[in-house]
C-alpha cells in the first residue's frame, strides 16, 4: 500500500534542507531570503518528468487536485460529468463543487468505468469523463479514451490509487487530458496530506495554476501583490514541506510499486488455487500498482465469512467486501444532486456494480510484508471458502 511505510531519513533530510536555506514555507517569492530553495517547484518539475508529462501542479489534496483540474476545464452549473459507480466520495464532490451534475456508470470485471455503460450514460448536456483507477488497477483507457474522442469530451484520469501504474507502458495520469493525485497517507506515495495534475494542455496548465492561487497569474513582470488576474479562484497551494516530502518519496516510488508487486505475487500464489475464487479483470499490457489484491467469491455471504475468517487471524481487508458504504455511489443517499441525477433514489441503481462488489474481497498489500502472511490468509480463506456451514454467523 503506501508510502508512509519507507518514510525515513531522506524524507527528515528533504525538509530539514528547507530549514537550513532559510526555512520559507511557501511555494512563492520570499526570493531574498530562501538561497534558491523551491520545494514545491522541483517537486512538480520532478513529478512532470518521472510521468513525462508536459506540465505538473502540486495541490493540497487528492480531492482538491480534481476539483482544480475541473476548473480548468470551465466546467460548471448545466454541464454533466461522469464518473464511475466504485470510487471514493471525493470523485464525486469535486463535480458537486464545480456546480456540475455528477452521473456515475456502472464499473465492469476490472472494477473500473464500464465503457458500454459509460456510452449510454452521455447526454447533450456532458462535458468530461472522470476514469478512476480504483485500487491500482488501470480501466479500460483505450475504449474510454475512443468514446471521449468521439463524443468531443474531456477525459479526466483520477489516479489517486493510481500513481506508479501504467498502461500499455504509459503512465496512469497520462493518458486523459489531465490526471490527479492523491499524496494522502494510504497512498502509494504521500506527502501527508497532498496531490498532484497532470496535462497535456498548457492553456489547461495554465488555468489550473491561477485558479488554485486566487487567480494569480504569476506574471514575472510584476510583484505579487501587482499580479495580473483574469478570474477569480481558490486557495489549493501545497506548502514547501509537503514539496520536500515529496520530492524523497518521489524517488522511492518505483521501489514501493515494485515490493508491492512482488508481495502480491506472494499473495496470490498462496490462495489462487483455492476454490471459488476469481481474481479482478486486468487490462492488457497492465502494470499495476498492485495496492491491494481483489478476487471475486461465490456470493455476498461467501465475501463476508472470508472477511469475517481473515479478521479473526488478525488481518484485516482494503474496501471490500465492507466499505460499500464509503465506495459505492449506491449508498450516497447523503449526497441530493447525485440522487436527483440517477431518478431521485438510489436504491435501484448500478445493479451491476452492486452485484461485483458484494461479492468481492479486497487484501491489502504492504511494502513490509510478514514472511507468515501468504500462509496466514490461506488458512483463513480455506475455511470461509471450505466450511460455511460452522462459520457462517
Ligand atoms: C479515488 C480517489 N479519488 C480521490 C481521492 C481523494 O484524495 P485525498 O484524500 O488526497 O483528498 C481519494 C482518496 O482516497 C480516492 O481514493
């Protein structure tokens, strides 16, 4: 899973060099007294080019990082986003906060946007397609991409579980006009609290920039305070010590993507042989992030007996088969303009993403992985998958 888990000394060395040349805390000016430190700054341009991506803004949030790309995009009061039934609310509230109509689709056997559904959900009215990568997997950005194309509509990657991955040897995040990041703990890298856009567009780049800093504009002609302004905006700026965090865990990057990788191989060569078990569809020429690794059981009281079993031996599940509730748009009830956008209940919506995810289980994988684990979860999915009768509850 996460970054947090080799945060060490080149992290303490990062920030403890912001200190040493002057200790400014932010990302602009303060010239004369910052010896040319510009966390922040670098930690974009690094960002831009270990994704080779043409322009990178660091932003305080995942959340935030979605909400800024949207903006950049114009996009507000009338338009319609979609997006994709399993994600995380902040996918979701990022459209609300743009004014704009959320609509989520169904997810297909990658658990991700399902293009065919994602193509009867366009309306006049929808301006972009938000493609969530849950759970480190890539969707279907080929197809995806295709039906934006046609359609003449913005593709937004939300890479917060993404970063690391890629598809066809491109990185996730690059493939939409923009891609997002999240640098909140869980996540594969972290700043603590934190994120990161991706674009292909320097208008959009540009947009972005101004609009998560009031509107400056960032004129090198004038002082800040006389910055040139062409609408207004928000405050989205990451501070330098989450630059500098980032800049060290932007490094171990390939490192943690890579344990990972090989633990969920672990992983899977314990327990794919157990009966009953289908792993999650995979794109081809995928490279996960392998943050967790997801398989499908018989029934919903098959994922609950394999949670309950794995609980009890002290390990614990990512989302599913638990968190429906936080992941799963057919539980927003709380969340009135994507009730009024699905028919004003949610109740009978996503039948289909239902259906995937009540019967999935989620394993977290970490970088510091317990020799014993794989074993562990065998033991105990064998006997959620082996004896129901005794274990259901
Ligand atoms: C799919 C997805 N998008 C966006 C976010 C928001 O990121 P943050 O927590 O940095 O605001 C998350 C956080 O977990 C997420 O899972």
């Amino acid at each position: 899973m996460p970054g947090f888990e080799v945060i060490g000394a080149e992290e303490q060395a990062e920030v403890n060099d912001v200190f040493a040349r002057g200790g400014v805390l932010f990302r602009h000016g303060f010239d004369a007294l910052r010896n040319n430190c510009y966390k922040v700054r670098e930690f974009e341009a690094a960002f831009a080019a270990a994704m080779g991506a043409p322009h990178a803004l660091a932003v305080t949030s995942g959340t935030a990082a979605l909400r800024v790309a949207l903006a950049a995009t114009g996009i507000g009061p009338g338009d319609e986003v979609i997006t994709q039934s399993f994600t995380f609310v902040a996918t979701v509230e990022a459209i609300i906060e743009a004014g704009a109509t959320p609509v989520c689709a169904e997810i297909d056997a990658t658990f991700n946007l399902d293009p065919e559904d994602l193509e009867r959900c366009i309306t006049k009215r929808t301006r972009a397609v938000i493609a969530v990568h849950m759970l480190g997997t890539p969707a279907r950005l080929p197809e995806i991409q295709a039906i934006c194309r046609r359609h003449n509509l913005i593709l937004i990657e939300d890479a917060a579980w993404g970063c690391g991955g890629s598809l066809a040897n491109r990185p996730l995040g690059t493939w939409g006009e923009m891609g997002t990041f999240s640098f909140d703990f869980a996540k594969t890298m972290t700043t603590g609290e934190g994120g990161m856009i991706l674009f292909k567009d320097k208008a959009h780049y540009q947009r972005a920039a101004a609009w998560h800093d009031h509107g400056h504009e960032n004129n090198p002609a004038v002082p800040r305070w006389e910055d040139t302004r062409s609408g207004s905006g928000f405050n989205y700026r990451m501070m330098e010590l989450q630059g500098a965090v980032g800049l060290a865990q932007l490094r171990k990057l390939l490192g943690v993507v890579e344990a990972q990788r090989a633990n969920r191989e672990r992983l899977w060569a314990a327990i794919h042989d157990l009966p009953g078990i289908t792993p999650r569809a995979v794109p081809d020429s995928a490279k996960e992030t392998a943050d967790a690794l997801v398989f499908s059981v018989q029934d919903r009281e098959t994922a609950l007996r394999c949670r309950a079993s794995l609980l009890a031996r002290g390990v614990s599940t990512k989302i599913l088969p638990e968190a429906t509730t936080w992941h799963f748009a057919g539980t927003w009830t709380h969340m009135p303009e994507l009730v009024k956008a699905h028919g004003g209940s949610l109740s009978d919506a996503f039948p289909q993403s239902r259906q995937l995810l009540e019967r999935a289980v989620s394993l977290p994988v970490m970088v510091n992985m317990p020799e014993t684990l794989p074993l562990t979860i065998r033991a105990a999915l064998l006997e959620a998958l082996t004896e129901p009768a005794r274990k259901t509850p």
